[in-house]
C-alpha cells in the first residue's frame, strides 16, 4: 500500500495528499482510531506565532504587485549605483529587502527579475553574470524580519518539542548577523566583478537621491516602523503583522493608487491565501504523522544509526548541511520545515546544537538549496522567466553558490554569529528541552514518564543547590525558612540560630544575646547590662 502511495507521490500527486494517505494508513496498521487524526490539527489552531503568517503573506503581495519595486530600485541605485559594481549591488539588496517581505523568492525573481535583468544587460554586465546574480539573490533575505519560514520554523520546532525555546522574536535575532555575512559576501563579489569587468559607474547625484528618497519614502521606512515596533516594545508580532497590512494598504491604495479597490484588492487577497491554505494544509496533514514517529521511536532509531558512524558536533553539523541542501533541492522550504525539521530535533539536541543556532543552519541551507542542480526551484523560476535554457542557468549560479556555501560554514562553525543578539537582547533561559518539569500527582510520586533523567523532581541534583535543601523553604541552605548560606535561622544572612540577621542567637540585629540594638546582655536601648532606657 505505502509503495502505491509513493507511486502517486512520483506521478505528481500533491505533496499534503501523499502526506495525508501515507499517515492514514499507519494510524490503521497501528490500530488508532480515525478521530485521533485531527488531535494535532486543533493544537495546531492554538499556536500564537501562526497568526502572523497569513497577514504578512497577504503584505508581501501588495508590495509585489504594486509599483513598489521600481521606487525602491531607483533609490537603491542612486544610493549605491556609484560603487564599483553598483547596479549589481542595487539588485542584490532589492533582491533581499523583496524576500524578505514575500517570504517566498519565486515571487522576487518574477517581480524584480523583468526589471533588473534588461538594466544588467544595458550596463554591460555578461549575460551570464546578470543571469546568476538575480536567481541566486532571489533567495537571499528568508533570515530577516518578517520573513515567514521564521514563523514556519517557530511553529513546527514548538509544536514537536511542547517548548517555547524558539519564537519568532528570537529567531529573527539570531539569524540577523548570519543574513547580513550571505548578502554582505555576494555584494563584495559583485564590487570585484564590477571592478574586474571595468562596469562603468554612474555619478552620485545628491538631488536623484533625495527625488528617489521622496519618492520611496513609505516602502523605504517599512522596515524601520516594523523593527522600532518590535524592539520598542509598542506592539506584539500580530500586532505588527495587522498594521503592516493596514499600513501598505494605505501606502499603495490610498497614496501611490497602485492598486484598485475593487479591480486589484479582491484578487490580491484571494492569490495570497492560496499559499497560506497550501502551508496550512501540509501542516495539518504532517502533525499526525509526528504522533507515528513518535510511537514507532523513529528519531531514536536514526539518532542511534547516526551515533554508530558520527561521535563528534563537527561532523553532524557537516552531515547536516549536506542533508539539508539535498533537501532545499528536492522540496519547497515550508514543506522541507514541516516534513524534516521534527526528525533533526532529536539529533540536534543530541550533538549539543542550540536551538536558535538549528534554526539559522536550517533556513541557510534551504536558501541555498533552492538555486542548486538539478532540481532547485530558483533556477526554473529563472530559466521560465528570463527565456534562458536550464542548462545555462545552472551554469551561472555555480560561483555564487561557492560563494554562499563559504558563508554557510562560518554561520555553521562560528555559532556566535547566532547567540550574539539573542544573548544581548533577550532574556534567554535554559532551554525546556534540558529542564523538564512535569505535575506531580501526589507529594511522594511524580508522573514523569519512566523517571526521565531531565525531571526537575526525580533528579534535583542536575539543578543547582536549590533542590538539595533539607525541610527548608527557600535559599540555598538546610532547615531553614529563609534565604542566604545559613543553618537552622528564620532569616537571611550567614548565620546560625538565630531569627533575623548577621547575628548569632539574638532575635533582632547585629548584636549578641539581647533581644534588641546593638548592645550587649540587656533588653533595650544602647546601654549595657540594664534592663531600661537610659
């Protein structure tokens, strides 16, 4: 039956149909009943990070169909089309800040790639440099804000782990050095290349950037308004994520008029939440499929597989970025997120890879992997819309994907890249994964299942002093009820018997055996061996 199945898969059947047959024939071989299947669909409705998703999708569109890209491509050339390489820069940074908002970069080749490609070509750029350049920047930006396999990611990793250790928030911080090393690398191969080719270069013209400026104003401080929004603390990602709608609405509606109403808007919507009903659907049908990997002890058997041949981080890290390229190949990044990400969970946390740090390995390799042969979807994108042979275009992203790849060893090797803002900016806890606390029924016997080795309550040893307290209630001490290093008192500080502070068998302050100030043997004030105020 599973080979039918895959037969289907082969002959072009859609990838949530497979997905859903292949676990519905394993809930019946396992013998579960049928209504378990939609358990995880409705805890997938639960997640507060998916409601950005459709919104923001729904943004990026506008964006690309109004005349947004030409006002910000003519900013970015006056700005920086003075530079060696200039223009080529230009379309590498329209290319990312696109990507960035439509969350999916066969919409950045289609909307800028008509654009940029007859200018390349006009300056004098080859043919097959131009042609490179736009299909490998096209998958540039899926690590910044408010890019949505972030939120893909978020969801997946939350819903397979029953933690919060990767929000989008976090997230975003962390692949933001990682993203700015992949578009820095391929603008600083562009400047050579401008330099080498000897690209003539255009005059700065103060008054052609301001005029742009002007022009572009609006799309140009998006991000700005997002970031300061976030940072600020002024508003939660769904909130960001409604008035960024709003927001380009107005913009594009109101005050450029790019798009009608009535003609544009209904069909804007409609093509937008096609995609979001495609991301939902492969969700809804793979988080079934999660419950049979977990019954069947799947991730256990290839963590296992996996231990006999790789004993070292270093080598699991380069398993994995191989592993993940094949597979930006082969699937589009929101199924590859969903169908793979659950079974490298388990090794990740096995071979000591943060969470954050997965997740900017992750969307690295996937954005490479969509311009890589045979099959990375990028390069039919281009080959369909610049009219260009396959073959050519694999030939032209071969140095850009070197370049990326060199990039995606240092992200990989050098994780403080990764931790750097989360550690800065965020109050970042031990991740859940390692400090698992589970309810106790009754005060002698907690239901961990089969006393797992991260139970806060069957191994208090693995958490600090705290745990190993005697009858006390609170403090890193014995039989107390205070805090502080000390023995058998009722208060704070360091010491013993006593009900208070830094004293030693008294009931009030820094004094010996009375049971007031600072004196000695008496019951009152400052005086000495009396029983009275002076």
């Amino acid at each position: 039956m599973n080979l039918t199945v895959v037969g289907f898969a082969l002959a072009g059947l859609p990838l949530f149909i497979v997905i859903a047959l292949l676990n519905m024939i394993s809930f019946s071989e396992m013998g579960w009943e049928f209504k378990d299947f939609f358990n995880d669909i409705d805890e997938l409705a639960d997640k507060a990070h998916l409601l950005p998703i459709p919104l923001f999708v729904f943004a990026g569109f506008i964006l690309a169909r109004s005349k947004a890209p030409d006002r910000l491509v003519r900013l970015a050339d006056a700005a920086l089309g003075a530079l060696p390489g200039g223009l080529a820069i230009v379309s590498i940074v329209a290319c990312t800040f696109f990507t960035t908002f439509t969350g999916a970069s066969g919409v950045t080749i289609i909307a800028l790639g008509g654009l940029l490609y007859p200018v390349l070509i006009q300056r004098r750029y080859p043919d097959q440099f131009s042609l490179g350049l736009l299909t490998s920047s096209g998958s540039l930006g899926l690590l910044f804000f408010p890019a949505l396999p972030v939120f893909i990611f978020a969801v997946v990793y939350g819903i397979t782990t029953e933690t919060s250790d990767v929000t989008p928030e976090g997230l975003f911080l962390a692949g933001f050095l990682p993203g700015v090393l992949l578009t820095l690398i391929m603008c600083v191969y562009a400047w050579v290349r401008g330099v080498q080719l000897g690209i003539e270069r255009r005059t700065f013209s103060m008054s052609e950037l301001l005029s742009a400026f002007k022009e572009a104003f609006f799309e140009a401080m998006l991000p700005v308004f997002l970031v300061g929004m976030v940072v600020g603390g002024y508003a939660s990602l769904n909130e960001v994520a409604t008035l960024t709608c709003v927001y380009l609405i107005i913009v594009e509606m109101v005050i450029h008029r790019d798009i009608h109403p009535i003609r544009d808007l209904p069909k804007l919507i409609a093509e937008s939440m096609v995609l979001v009903g495609a991301i939902v659907l492969i969700m809804s049908m793979v988080m079934p499929g999660n419950d049979v990997l977990k019954d069947q002890r799947v991730p256990e058997q290839i963590l296992a597989w996996f231990e006999q041949f790789i004993d070292s981080k270093i080598g699991f890290l380069m398993v994995l970025n191989l592993f993940l390229l094949v597979v930006g190949c082969l699937m589009d990044i929101f199924s590859a997120i969903v169908a793979v990400l659950p079974l490298l969970i388990p090794l990740a946390q096995r071979y000591g890879v943060e969470p954050l740090h997965l997740g900017v390995i992750f969307l690295a390799n996937l954005e490479i992997g969509y311009l890589t042969p045979p099959v990375g979807m990028n390069l039919f994108i281009s080959s369909f819309q610049f009219k260009k042979p396959v073959l050519s275009v694999y030939r032209s992203v071969v140095p850009f994907i070197g370049l990326l790849f060199a990039a995606l060893l240092i992200i990989t090797y050098v994780p403080w890249l990764s931790s750097a803002l989360p550690d800065r900016f965020l109050m970042v806890p031990i991740p859940e994964a390692t400090a698992v606390v589970y309810q106790v029924a009754d005060e002698d016997e907690c239901v961990c299942p089969d006393s797992d080795p991260l139970c806060r309550e069957c191994n208090p040893d693995l958490y600090g002093d705290e745990a190993d307290g005697d009858e006390d209630l609170g403090g890193d001490d014995d039989g107390d009820l205070g805090g502080g290093d000390d023995d058998g008192d009722l208060g704070g500080g360091d010491d013993n018997g006593d009900l208070t502070g830094n004293d030693d068998g008294d009931l009030t302050g820094n004094d010996d055996g009375d049971l007031t100030g600072n004196d000695d043997g008496d019951l009152t004030g400052n005086d000495d061996g009396d029983l009275n105020s002076p």
